[in-house]
C-alpha cells in the first residue's frame, strides 16, 4: 500500500474545481447571451470532429498496420452505412488481421 500524499489530493482536488468551473462557465456563458456571434457558432459546430480526431489520431499514429487498416476500413463502411456497420467493420478487421497475422 502507498502513503497518502496530500499534494497529490490537493492536484485532483484542484483539477476537479478547474473541470467543473469551465463546464459551468460555457453553460453559463451561453445563457446570457441574446444571440450567439457567427464565429461562437463556427466553433461550436467544430468541436465534434475535434474530439473525433482527437480521439482517434492517438490510436492511428501508435498503432501497427493492424490498427491502420481497420481504421481505413471503418472509415469507408462509415461513408456509406451507419455507425454501428462501421465500427463492427473495423472491429472484424483488427480482429481477422490479428488472427491471420498471428498478433
């Protein structure tokens, strides 16, 4: 068992305070405005592909060939059928080249 460290307490302590106050402070931002600016707008509606690529970027670049091709297939089921197809699309993928590949 570790010793407690009140500094790393004080860290999560103060991490958590900073995550909920800017939760907060978009909402409450938001709120008050009579009408939201063009560009509050432009940058709303980009914070969906920001996540998305955050998210998957990581993965892409870390990742074996494996990963790089099931992502590519997912990507193409994803152009044309729906999200469920394609994440099992790049899941069999992943899972078929592991197997074949003997990873």
């Amino acid at each position: 068992m570790t010793d407690f460290d009140p500094h790393m307490v004080l860290l999560i302590f103060a991490a958590a305070v900073v995550t909920y106050l800017t939760r907060i402070g978009g909402y409450i931002l938001i709120t008050k405005m009579t009408r939201i600016p063009p560009r509050v707008e432009a940058a709303l509606n980009a914070v969906p592909a920001a996540v998305l690529t955050t998210l998957v970027a990581p993965a892409f670049f870390i990742g074996g060939w494996d990963t790089k091709v099931a992502m590519a297939a997912a990507l193409l089921a994803g152009l044309r059928f729906s999200p469920t197809v394609m994440l099992i699309t790049g899941w069999v993928v992943v899972m078929a080249w592991r197997h074949f590949a003997g990873i």
